[in-house]
C-alpha cells in the first residue's frame, strides 16, 4: 500500500515521502479500513513536519482524520463494506493515521458515516468542521440565538473559521470574519460573512481591559493576543468557544471579563469527544452545513502533495479545506 512516511534522522530533522509498505507494518486495532479520503489539519502540518511534540515513534504514517470502507473487522459494530469517518483519539499522532491506502485502529475511535453524506464530504468537513460544529453547540448551550447580536469567527480563512462561518449564516447568525488574508473578502462572502475585518483591526493588545461590548459571541481559532482582545469586546454573559492556537498557547488577559460582564470562556476538544456526542454533531453537520458552501471551500489534492501542503498550513497559507484522496 501506499503511504506518507515521515522519518526522523539522528540529527533529530525529519523528512516526509511517499513510500509502498507492506499492509503488516499497521499497527494493532479491531477493525482495517481502506481509506478513500483525508484532509490537512494544523495538526497535520506539524507531524508532517517537526512532529510539534505530538509523535511518539519514527518512522510515522501522519493524518489525524480519514473516512471509507471497513476492510475487514474483528468488533460485531463494524461489518466489511460498512462506511466510517475517524477524527481524534490522537490517530496520526501517537497512532498511524490516514495519510495511507489503508488504516487500522481500534473500533471505538469510528464512527458510522452520517446518512446524507458522501465519504469526499465527510473530509472536506473533517476535524475543522467537527471542531466548528462542536463550538457553535457549544455557543447554543450557552444561549447564544440569532437575536443577540453578530457572532466574531477568527482565522475565518481557515479550516475551522470557513466551516463555522457557513454554519452560523445558515442558522441566521450574521457572522463577522478575522483574517490576515483581505483578499479572500469574497470568499467569506460566499460564505455567508456580513462583514471582514483584518487581523491588524483586533491584534493589538490594549491596556483597557474591557472595551465597548460587541460581540453576541466568538469562535476562536487564533488564541494569544487576539483572543485576550476579544474577551474585553464581548456582550454581557456570552461566550467564547476556543478551538485552536494559531496566534501563540499565552493568554495575556485579565479577570475583568469574566468578574464584571460574565464572560464564559469554553474550550472546544475534538480529540477526546464521547461516542454520542460525536453522532450528534455529526449529524448537526448534515442538517445545518449547506453542500454547495462546502463544495466551495475544498481544494483537491492527493498524497504527493502533503509534504507540501503541511509546511503550508503551518504558515497559514491554505484556505478553506483540502479534501486528500490517498488513492490518487
């Protein structure tokens, strides 16, 4: 089978290609499935490359999600020619993941491909759009409803950001988008974005520790300084759902936001996810994304690329999704 293999050399760099390996060299798990998809994730780009902490062994099969058909299984869930999607459970981290024609893994970690979408779709969605429908479940949870105002995504350019700019203005949520990337003003249009402001507009860190409230709630893909600014132009009691880290791992914030106006800050986790939770945003996805914005966020590409593509996104140079098809 084919596979990006990443290797490490005694000098600690490390090199991607890909190689034919044989199938016995998978690592345990109950059920073998032929992989038909994957995508690039930030997460992606640093197994690729550095490995950023997240792998544990060389040589290493990176990809952090996947979706196809189950090849053979030893769990009475999963039966051969059954359709599954996978994200999370640090596949393509610790354990070898879907940037190959085939994976195995253990049968807790699928999940049953959600009536309504195709196996290319479930990727184009992928851990970005499981992420992204999770924060705006999270967001309703916490009362957030189209009245309340307009809703901030940052990064909206990204994986995560374009998935949950579609969701949101297709709830009736009218969405303002963050990103470097001015340029890209109509994509997040096509989106559904009301309205772009650019990173510089809200990077800044500010002494005033609240500013004028404007923000019925946040998605925030960007941490550090930004998500500090955006803690003090939050509305009363609303929150803000956190699911990446693309602008640094501090917090250089105070208390204030949360004593004075209540803020919620919410950590969105995609990783460790329970079973029933994952079904529901799943099939969250399949009702409240609309097909022809996906379609209009992907971008194709096959395994050859993914060297490429991981250095990319790490610099944050990839719109939208990239859909992988590992047998291109």
């Amino acid at each position: 089978m084919r596979a990006v293999i990443v290797e490490k050399a005694e000098d600690g760099s490390t090199s991607a290609a890909v190689k034919e390996i044989d199938e016995s060299r998978l690592p345990e798990g109950d059920v073998s499935v032929a992989v038909e998809y994957s995508t690039v994730n930030y997460k992606d780009g640093l197994c690729i490359g550095p490995g950023g902490g997240l792998v544990r062994t060389y040589p290493h099969v990176p990809g952090i999600d996947f979706a196809g058909t189950v090849a053979a299984s030893d769990d009475s869930r999963y039966a051969p020619g059954q359709k599954v999607v996978l994200t999370g459970w640090r596949v393509g981290e610790a354990h070898w993941g879907g940037y190959a024609e085939k994976a195995r893994v253990k049968a807790d970690w699928l999940v049953p491909l959600p009536e309504g979408l195709s196996t290319r779709q479930a990727m184009a969605v992928g851990t970005a759009g499981f992420t992204a429908m999770l924060a705006v479940i999270a967001l309703e949870a916490h009362g957030l409803t189209p009245d309340k105002g307009e809703v901030l995504v940052t990064g909206a350019t990204g994986g995560v950001g374009s998935v949950a700019t579609a969701i949101l203005a297709n709830l009736g949520y009218e969405v303002v988008g963050v990103t470097g990337r001015p340029e890209q003003s109509q994509y997040l249009a096509a989106l559904g974005a009301s309205r772009l402001i650019t990173r510089d507009e809200i990077a800044e860190t500010v002494k005033r520790p609240l500013e004028k409230e404007t923000w019925a709630a946040c998605i925030d893909a960007v941490g550090g300084t930004m998500l500090a600014r955006v803690l003090g132009q939050m509305k009363y009691g609303c929150s803000v759902a956190s699911v990446g880290l693309a602008g640094g791992t501090q917090l250089p914030a105070t208390v204030i936001p949360f004593l004075l106006r209540g803020v919620n800050l919410l950590g969105i986790d995609s990783v460790m996810q329970p079973y029933e939770n994952r079904v529901a945003a799943w099939n969250r996805v399949v009702t409240d994304l609309p097909m022809e914005k996906l379609e209009g966020m992907i971008v194709e590409a096959g395994l050859e690329d993914l060297p490429r593509l991981g250095a990319e996104i790490l610099k944050g140079q990839v719109r939208g999704r990239v859909v992988v098809d590992v047998n291109a």
